[in-house]
DNA sequence: CCAAAGATGCGCT
DNA sequence: GCGCATCTTTGGG
C-alpha cells in the first residue's frame, strides 16, 4: 500500500504520479485491479474544480487532508478522485487499465466485467472496461456513499505502486465548459496505455507535439 | 420539492 | 464530432 505522504504533494505533480499506481478493490472473496492510466488536477484557485464553487458538505473531502477520497456524482455515474496537499485540490482517477496478475486473476476481470457491461449486457474490450471514470468506479464498484470521506483500506481499496510510465502526455482537461480555465494543461496520460484513456492525444486529428499536448519523461 | 445542471457515456453519421 | 439518454445532487442561478 502506498504511504499516506505519497498523496501530500501538489496535486499537479500528484497526477503524473499517480500514472501506473494500481488500484485494489476486494468485493466478497475476490481482489479486482486496474492500474491508472489518465489523471487530471483541480486546483481550488481555479474555476473547474468543484472547491472553487464553495464548501458544501459533498466537497468536504476535497479540503480534508492529502489522501481523502472525494468521490461525486455526475450524469449517473461516481467520479473517484484524491485529495493532494494544497487545501481545496485534488486529484480526479479518469481512466484505468485492468490489471491481471497473482492477485487479481482471471475470475477477477470476469467479476469487473459483470460489474461493467455494455448497455446491451454484453461485454466490453478489456482495454475499454476502465477507460473513464465512471466506468473504472462501475467496474470496482465502488460508489459515492461508502467511500467519499474516508481513505484507503487495506482490507477492502487501496492503492500500489505498479507500472511506472517512461513518457508522459500533457494536455487539457475534458469536459471543461467554456470560462472555466479549461485551457489549463492539467491532464496527464500514462505514454504505454494511451489507448486505454478516454481520449489518446496522440490520435486526435491535427494534434501536434509541442502545441496540442506536451510529451516527457 | 423540483428544475436544472453537470469534471459522462454511447451510438450514429 | 455531435446529439441525446441518463440520473444524482443541489440549492433556489
């Protein structure tokens, strides 16, 4: 499990980190996985970020210490995101990528699956299963009322280090309406599972390096 | 209490 | 790329 001050960090340096950490879920016997491909930062000191619109008792957890779950509601499905260091910020989890290893075998990607089905109950491309965010909370099932305001449990959801990414792709955030700072380069995608994100930038149309999206590490 | 607004997802073109 | 279904939360916009 990854220590408590690995999330006391400013959270747009938390977001590239967190690219490659792998999320545990245990549902009744069974430990589900997917690993985080797509991130992206809310400042409070900036207008996308649910804290910048004031404190209600839902964001609470957004001002709570670094490592809070804050998880909210949204055209019918959870987000899932972390609180970092700055109070106010935060970190959403956009898009993951099922993880199979010893621990996590093949009954516990069936299980995701059941957990995520496509609309006409049949399933979806692996690669497709965690690529949103609420398709990740669906497929780990976890939900708004158990889980905004607590942290991790090693007995039920935590989080491991796992696939280090060895280049990283920044751009802009998603769904971000006009006037609300949404040109701000706050979105980071795992380089080696760009096709697991909701959005690979390097397949938009007319993107270019340097201009549309930056690319490191 | 209820209309309106979402840090969406999907299917069709 | 675009329109629409979907559905919980919010606060009176």
């Amino acid at each position: 499990m990854l220590r408590p001050d690995f999330f006391d960090q400013d959270a747009r340096e938390l977001a590239p980190a967190l690219l490659g950490v792998v999320l545990r879920r245990r549902v009744g016997a069974l430990w589900l996985a997917a690993a985080i491909v797509e991130t992206e930062a809310y400042l409070r000191s900036e207008r996308a970020s649910h804290s910048s619109l004031g404190r209600t008792p839902s964001r609470e957890p957004m001002f709570m210490p670094a490592g809070t779950l804050y998880l909210y509601h949204s055209r019918g499905g959870p987000s899932l995101n972390l609180s970092a260091r700055g109070e106010g910020d935060a970190v959403l989890i956009k898009a993951g990528l099922p993880w199979v290893d010893e621990r996590s075998g093949p009954r516990s990607l069936e299980a995701m699956h059941r957990l995520n089905p496509k609309r006409d109950g049949s399933a979806r491309p692996e690669r497709r299963l965690c690529s949103g965010q609420s398709l990740l909370c669906r497929a780990l099932d976890l939900r708004v009322a158990e889980w905004s305001g607590r942290t991790f449990d090693p007995e039920a959801f935590y989080a491991e280090a796992g696939p280090r990414p060895q280049s990283i792709l920044q751009t802009r955030r998603l769904g971000i309406p006009a006037g609300r700072d949404e040109h701000l380069p706050y979105r980071f995608v795992h380089g080696e599972h760009a096709d697991a994100a909701t959005e690979n930038p390097l397949r938009k149309r007319g993107w270019v390096e340097g201009v549309e999206y930056r690319v490191s590490g």
